[in-house]
C-alpha cells in the first residue's frame, strides 16, 4: 500500500457522505466529572499556560503468536500508527475555526491551539487473553476483566504514569475477515470504543482507554473497500482518508480530560471533536471545551500524566486577596505583589523551573499544605521580600530554596526540605521565629 499524508485525504473525506460510515464511536464509563472551581486561575484564558504534554502509551494487543494486530516491520502499518500519533496531536494545534451553532453558540469567541500535547509511547504485546475482545453485542468497557492484570502491570513498571491505551480485537469478526478473507460489503465489525472520565475526587485513579478492533477495520477497508464498486471504486487514497487516522485517539483522550460526548443523531455537529456517532468527522473544539480539559489537567487525576517539565515562565500574578482552597497542580510560578494576601490551604504541585514571590509589603499564608514540585532536577525558588509577612504553618515545602529579605518569616510545626543545591538565607532587616518546625 502506497503512503498518503492524512490532511489531505481528511478533505476528500469531508467531502464524501460515504465516509462517514467507516467512523468509530464511543462510550465513556466511570469517574466523576463534576468540575472543580479553581480561585487562583481562570481557565477561560489559557494564553500565559504553557502546552501541556499528556503521557499515553498506545498498547497494541495480539495473539500470542504474534497475529491479529499491527506490526513492526510493516511499514504500512507504522505509518498508520504514526498518522495516529501526528494528527491527533495536529488537531489539538490546529483548530478549525468551522463550527455548529446546534453545540457551541460562538459566545466566548475561538480559539486556535488548544496548548495540549500527547506524547506517545508505543507498546506492543502478545496475549491472546488480552487480545480478544469478544463479548456479547454492543458491550464496551474501558478495562474488561482480561485487561485489568495487564494494566497493573504496565502501570507498575512504569516510571512515569501514562494513560494507557488497549487495542484489541473481536475474534469472531477477525477470523472472518482477516482468516478466512471474507469480505463482506457492511463490516459487522463492533465499533465502539470506551474510556475513563477523570476523577476530581481521587487524584490517584487511573484511566485509561479500550480501543476495539482497529486492526480488523484497518484490514477490512484497506483489503475490502479499496476498489468495491458498492463505494464507487475507491482508491487507496481515498479510503486512507476515510480512517481519518488520529481522530478517535484525539476524541478519546479528550474524555480522558473531562470532555463529554456531542450526541446529535440528525448529523447536526458532524464537523466537531466530541460528535461521537458514525457521522461525526471533524476536530472543532470550542473555548468552553478548551477551558475543561485545563481544568482537569489542574484539579482531577488527568494532571499526573503531564511530564514533569511542563511549566511557563510567566507567574500567575496575585493583586488582591485570594484563597486556594483546592488541591491543585499549576504550570506556572506564582507572585503576591500590591500588598494582596494570599492563602494557601491545601496541596500545590508547582514547576520546580519556576518560583513563588512576595514582595511590596504583600502576606502569604501557607496552612495545612505539601507544597512539591514534580521535577527534582531543579529546585523551586522562593523568595520573601519588601517588608512581607509570611506564615508557614502545619506545612511541608519539598525541593526548595529560600531566601528572606526585608521579610517577616513565621514557621511552625512545619518541614522544609532544601532541593539538592537549596539555601535557607535569611538576610539582614528580617525577622523569623521558628517552633516545631524542620528545615533539612
């Protein structure tokens, strides 16, 4: 089979009513998705967050013989999973500007990049148990019974977590199709696709994605529908369009950061992201979609597969009094400047690259908090100066440097563990009392 750059088959694809048959659906199981709200930062306005890249390893099942699935030394199936890898991630950078007034009214404007990022690490794995799919009609579940030892054991000898994403087969049509090389004009291959929401609940909950039969529908339309007359006689070309290779992986790693389906069963939305039945083709995603996925990639357990270097160099500015209330993870340092006081009451997760400030006569007040970083290659800078107060107490600051000046410093029944190179300075006009506290 030839190669064909998928951006511009997506436009023949777009063009033909037929395509739309060859889409996938999906169904979303599992956590809770009520949104948290987030005081220290508005998500409507992402332009100062940096991109944020999301771990997912693309786990591709076979038998234990090594059939039944996509291979590594078939450079056309690599370029099908590259395709997947690359334009999941052009449509989270590049999004189209067309839209439906049926699932977005246009109000809060467009966006062109949604600064989320996936970086794959690609898995293959020969199991029969795991392989096979076959249940009864219609069922899905993101992490059937044959999946989850598998799971546990990828997410164990990890060293970093990562959504994990399963691609199995139904046997049934599998040996039809691929074995016995019957080509049936309709596929009759099950193609619904399932994920995890995520969990603002419980921040250690583990997604992941079950991907169903890609192999047997990759076969079918690149062995079947290439050439039938019942589609027109297409070519190669055309029906490499028709895979639209990267959508589902883009519309199913959304759910995994918040996002719900677009159920329009008239066609209405075809040209969005979350339209999720077999008419849907497009990669639109509105503002307010933009906004929860940011959301979740701060307050839900999304956040722990960002890589640990995520982060920008421009500090959340706090000007007035504010609380944070929520276990959170930023990407971005944070400064108390204007004579704002600002609390911390719970865990922050902060890029180690970047620093916390108080300065002009501002307050910080840290309180029941474990403030860490997710990168120990670099160490938080934290400084206090120009007459500010500070109150640190029933708190731990990990990986840190700090330095006192012109500061009021109050630490108590508190830990501060220096990063690797970290100081402790407290300078000359500070003043700082310490009780039952720790610094190390």
């Amino acid at each position: 089979m030839k190669k064909y750059i998928l951006f511009i088959s997506v436009i023949l694809f777009c063009n033909n009513i037929k395509s739309q048959v060859f889409q996938d659906i999906c169904s979303t199981v599992g956590s809770s998705t009520t949104l948290k709200s987030a005081s220290l930062l508005d998500f409507s306005d992402i332009s100062d967050e940096p991109i944020k890249y999301v771990r997912v390893n693309l786990i591709f099942l076979r038998k234990d013989d090594g059939t039944g699935g996509f291979q590594e030394n078939d450079p056309d199936h690599q370029q099908y999973i590259s395709d997947k890898q690359n334009n999941s991630n052009y449509f989270m950078a590049n999004i189209p500007s067309g839209y439906d007034s049926h699932c977005y009214d246009g109000s809060s404007g467009l966006l062109d990049d949604s600064k989320i990022r996936f970086v794959y690490n690609v898995i293959y794995i020969n199991n029969t148990s795991a392989w096979n799919n076959h249940t009864a009609s219609g069922y899905c579940s993101a992490l059937p019974s044959n999946l989850v030892a598998l799971n546990d054991s990828i997410i164990q000898n990890s060293s970093a977590p990562a959504i994990n994403v399963f691609y199995t087969e139904d046997s049934v049509p599998y040996d039809s199709i691929v074995v016995n090389q019957n080509c049936p004009i309709n596929n009759g291959i099950p193609p619904t696709s399932c994920t995890t929401l995520p969990s603002f609940l419980n921040l250690n909950y583990n997604q992941a994605v079950h991907m169903r039969n890609h192999y047997t529908k990759y076969y079918w339309m690149m062995n079947c529908v290439v050439g039938n007359s019942y589609w027109d006689d297409p070519d190669e070309s055309t029906v490499y369009g028709w895979l639209n290779a990267g959508r589902i992986e883009a519309h199913e790693l959304a759910h995994n950061l918040a996002l719900r389906d677009i159920d329009k069963p008239n066609g209405e939305c075809a040209q969005h992201l979350m339209m999720h039945n077999s008419q849907g083709y497009g990669n639109f995603l509105s503002p307010d979609e933009i906004e929860r996925m940011h959301n979740a990639l701060s307050l839900s357990s999304a956040r722990k597969y960002v890589t640990a270097d995520t982060y920008s160099n421009t500090p959340i500015s706090v000007s007035s009094n504010t609380t944070m209330d929520e276990d959170m993870r930023i990407y971005r340092g944070i400064n108390v400047n204007n004579g704002a006081t600002l609390e911390i009451l719970n865990n922050v997760i902060i890029p180690s690259e970047t620093e916390i400030s108080v300065s002009d006569g501002s307050n910080l007040v840290i309180d029941g908090s474990n403030v860490t970083t997710p990168n120990t290659s670099s160490i938080l800078n934290i400084a206090f100066t120009q007459n500010s107060t500070i109150s640190i107490q029933n708190s731990s600051i990990e990986n840190c440097d700090i330095n006192v000046g012109s500061a009021n410093l109050t630490l108590d029944n508190s830990t501060i563990e220096l990063g690797s190179n970290g100081e402790f300075v407290i300078n000359s006009g500070s003043e700082f009392l310490m009780t039952n506290s720790i610094i190390q």
